[in-house]
C-alpha cells in the first residue's frame, strides 16, 4: 500500500485558562455531564495555569518520530490533527488537501480498543473528510497496539523504574496498581478493552516478577447513576491501607500513553494526596511518552500498513489487531435516556 503522509491523531487540550472552558464543551458536547462536573474538571486545568500538556507531548512525540523516519524511513511528512481542540481534524486534513496529500495512513494516541478509544477516532476522522469535500485525503487508521512488544516493552521499563523508585524501607510488599481509564459498563461490555488491560497487567507483572497487583481504573466522568468501570482508584487505594494490602504502591497508568492532565492531576495530585493522608508510600510510572521502543514500534506498524506480508508482532495470547475493524466493533454505547 502507498501512502504520502502519516497523519498523528491525538485527543487535543487547552493551552491557556481562556481556552479550557471552550475546549471542555467540546469534548462533552452531546453527553449527559452536568455543568458543575465539568466546572470541576476546569479547576484540575487552572491547577496548571491552563495549560494541558498533551499537545506539547504530541508535539515531542511527532519531533521523535520525525527523527526515527529520517534515520531508518520511510520518509513520509506528518500532519497532526486533534479531536476537541486546535489543529482540529478537519483544519489538518483541509491542509494535507491543498499540499496534495492523497492517501495518509493515522497513528491515533490510544493503544486500546473501545468506542472512544478507537472507532469515535474513525468517525471523526471521517466527519472531518466530509467537511473537507471532494479531494480530502483518503486515511486508514493503524492498528491497536497493546499488546505489540514496542508499547509492552517501554512499559515493562517505565513500571521497573518507579519500583527501584519505591524508599528501601518500603519495598517488602509493594503492590503494582495499574490504572486505566474508566467509561461506561454498556462500552466495556461491547468491547475487549478489559481483556486487553488484563493482558498489559499480566504482561508486565510477569516479566517483573510481580503477584502482587491489581488493575483499578480513574477520571470517570458521565451521569452519577450510569454504571462505569470500578474499583475508582481512590477508593481502592484506601482499601489497600485499611486491609494492609501492601508496605508502598507504584501507580501505574497503562491506558495511557503520555503523562497528561488526567495522570498529572488525577494521580500526582488527588492520589498522592490520598497517600499521604494514609501513610502509604507511592511511587507513579511515567507513560511509555518517547520512548525509543515505542517511537520504533509506530514505524514498524506504518511499515506494516505498508507492507502486508510483514510480520505482525505481538505478545501474549490474544494476538495482533486487524487492520480494518469489523463493521459492528466497539459500537457507539448507549447512554441514560438515548434511543438511537
């Protein structure tokens, strides 16, 4: 397959206070979130003057790839394009239009599959080419990367460091915490995100050594009386101490993959400051960010997309994600008072 460009899709954020209320409406435009929830989430935005750092991390993600692809190719140029906030999708492919891009192949931010993880990131993709019109460039999206070993691998890394980070009085029981993301049970019930987090939890504890572990999930968002993902982080961190799980815990965010609002607040600020009240000792691990295993693992799956007999590496038991998603995969969940 030839493509002309790689176009990086990312989720998008707020670069000063003036842009984060806009930029928050965006994303919760058409869910059922009460404004004082939203108000709420703002407050974790001002806590840093504003500014998300998800763009200036896709921004160093794109600068390492662009390297990787100068040194070992294929030379392609790269566009970036975001979900909710400036370079919108539309603007980017409108762009990649008038430079005479005809056919890009997306690295998208989320190693996951689950509706908002992956097929929200095709549907806009593909509404941003209809408001392009006639000549948008056509894009097919890279696979989910979970389980390749470029993202477990720098994970294994990441996780390994925060443990030797744990005080040496500390270290007789540490308990691994991974977190991830939480959403609704109706898009966990339609997907394998769960199974596919399992797997990371059993991938990388095991290269570790590590039994004693467990997989909670963080920055739950939607209408207090949908059912979502559960143990909250939080409350099992309190759990911990109250059942003398562990001497000290390493968080680690697996369900991400760089270290932006939601692991800067949710865990440096409100899950440090739940460890602190407790006296439990916690360390966190950095997101996989630019790592050189996983800036060379997107090259290889570009390389992939480009070459079809290439092999298609992955670990553990679940295998390598198809290219093209089936047609009824991770659907659009039904959310409280929605019929269609």
């Amino acid at each position: 397959m030839n493509y002309d460009a790689i176009l990086v899709v990312s989720f998008g954020g707020p670069e000063s206070k003036e842009e984060v209320i806009p930029f928050l409406e965006n994303v919760l435009r058409g869910r059922n979130v009460a404004r004082e929830r939203m108000l709420a989430v703002a407050e974790h935005y001002y806590h840093f003057e504003g500014k998300s750092p998800i763009n200036r991390q896709t921004r160093d993600l794109i600068e390492a790839l662009e390297a990787e692809l100068k040194k070992n190719g294929p030379r392609l140029p790269i566009y970036w394009g975001t979900r909710n906030w400036h370079p919108l999708l539309p603007d980017t492919l409108r762009k990649m239009k008038q430079e005479g891009i005809r056919r890009a192949v997306a690295f998208v931010t989320s190693a996951y599959s689950s509706y908002s993880g992956c097929r929200q990131y095709r549907e806009d993709i593909a509404r941003a080419q209809s408001e392009v019109g006639v000549g948008a460039p056509e894009v097919d999206k890279l696979r989910a990367f979970f389980n390749h070993p470029g993202f477990v691998e720098a994970t294994i890394e990441r996780v390994g460091d925060a443990l030797r980070a744990v005080p040496a009085d500390a270290r007789q029981n540490v308990q691994i915490i991974y977190t991830a993301h939480s959403v609704p049970l109706s898009m966990a019930n339609t997907s394998d995100y769960v199974v596919q987090l399992e797997e990371v939890r059993r991938l990388v504890s095991g290269v570790l050594g590590q039994k004693n572990d467990a997989l909670v999930y963080q920055s739950r968002s939607g209408a207090p009386g949908q059912p979502w993902l559960e143990p909250d982080v939080l409350d099992y961190l309190r759990g911990v101490k109250e059942n003398n799980l562990a001497s000290a815990v390493v968080l680690a965010p697996i369900s991400f993959v760089s270290d932006h609002m939601e692991v800067l607040y949710d865990l440096d600020v409100e899950a440090r400051q739940v460890c602190d009240s407790l006296g439990l000792p916690m360390t966190r691990a950095r997101t996989v960010g630019v790592h050189p295993k996983f800036i060379g693992m997107v090259r290889e799956l570009i390389l992939e997309r480009m070459n079809p007999e290439m092999e298609r590496r992955a670990l553990g038991t679940l295998g390598a994600r198809q290219d093209v998603c089936a047609e009824d995969c991770c659907p659009r969940p039904q959310r409280p008072g929605r019929t269609g």
